[in-house]
C-alpha cells in the first residue's frame, strides 16, 4: 500500500490523484473542517500543533494495520498545523481501493484511530 | 534513538533527556522543551515529581524516544521524554 502523510502550517492544497493501478475503482476522499462553534462557544479558527515525528510513526502504525484489516491501495493523509481559519480544511485524507466498501471503513477507521492516540492537538484561542 | 532531530544540535550528555510538554500539558508544567540530567533508572514519574512535584498526570501519557511507554517503566538510553496530553488532531 502507498502511505502520504504531510503536515503542512499552509492552507491544504488537495494532491493530484494519479491511480496507482488500474484496478482501483474507489477513491474516497474526507476534507475535516474547521466549524464557527467549538464547545458551543463561536471562534474564528484552531491552532493545531503535533509532536511530529510522533504523529508520523504512530499514524503510519495505524495506517498498516487498516491495511491488513481492510487492504487498499493508496492513503494520502494531510494535517495542517498552525493557525486554521474557520471554514477552512486542517484534515484531508484521501483512500484508493478496487471497491468502495473497503475504501469507506478504511477512511471511517483511520480518523477514529487518528483521534485515539495521533500526538496532534487542536487549541481554541476564544 | 531521539526521533526529534530539532531537539538534538551537538552531542548530548549521556546523563542528559530532553523532556518535550505538548498542548495543555505544556501550560500545565510550564516548558515545551527543555534538557535535564537524569539517573537512567528514574522513571518518567521519578522525573516529574523532580520537576512539578504537584503536577497532575491524570489522562497525561508518556512516549519515550516517540514510542508510547508508561509512567514505571525506567527511561533507560531514551534521548527523548515527552509528556502527551489527550490528542485531538483531525
């Protein structure tokens, strides 16, 4: 399986979808975004900050073993770090796969193992 | 192996760990980083309580060198502590 995990302090710039074979016929794609309420108290964005070399080790860990569990072909993963404007993406990921429903729990799963235990933090300036 | 390179200019003292406070636990002990000579079998509870005797470790995780470890376990040649607060990146 192909494994992309950037983290980026720019707005996320959503990479070229080249197909890494041609049975792949699901490719899923999730965009997390910044919400105007957080904790019910209205902001204008979340710093993010990560325990990098970390974050990189633990969600690469991650990422195989959904790969054993659910196979894929390809995950591309972006976390944006600093400053995220409201109504702007601080999370995108991105799952190649033959079918759909492996692609959809692979996607589903990684976000929740993401926020399990991924040495990423988001802080709320209000 | 300290899996930071930022944190690692020059050679490091044996004896020395460079403790990394994130997020909340950052504004709990009051340092993101910073160097701290160290007896290999202290543990990295041994370690807090020498630093913030009163620092609460409630939900705190440790990672020694950037791998999840617990807070009775001996530093042993970790180059790197890091105190990880509950995550909330997505």
């Amino acid at each position: 399986m192909i494994i992309a995990i950037h983290f980026t302090t720019d707005p996320i710039v959503i990479p070229r979808s080249s197909l890494p074979n041609r049975e792949i016929g699901a490719v899923v794609e999730f965009h997390g975004i910044v919400r105007e309420l957080e904790s019910a108290a209205p902001i204008d964005g979340l710093n993010y900050e990560a325990y990098e070399p970390m974050a990189r080790k633990v969600l690469e860990k991650h990422l195989l073993d959904l790969h054993a569990i659910h196979g894929c072909d390809a995950v591309h993963f972006i976390h944006r770090l600093g400053w995220v404007p409201v109504g702007e993406a601080s999370l995108y990921l991105r799952v190649m796969s033959s079918h759909r429903a492996e692609a959809l729990r692979f996607l589903a799963d990684a976000i929740d193992r993401l926020k399990l235990d991924v040495p990423i933090w988001k802080i709320s300036t209000t | 192996m300290p899996c930071s390179d930022s944190t690692h200019t020059g050679s490091m003292d044996e004896s020395e760990i460079t403790l990394l406070a994130f997020a909340s636990a950052r504004e709990n002990l009051g340092f993101s980083t910073r160097s701290l000579a160290v007896n290999r079998a202290e543990t990295p509870l041994d370690i807090l309580r020498r630093i913030a005797p009163d620092a609460n470790i409630e939900n705190l995780r440790v990672a020694l060198d950037c791998e999840f470890s617990d807070w009775h376990t001996p530093v042993g040649h970790a180059r790197e502590l890091a105190f990880i607060p509950p995550v909330s990146g997505g």
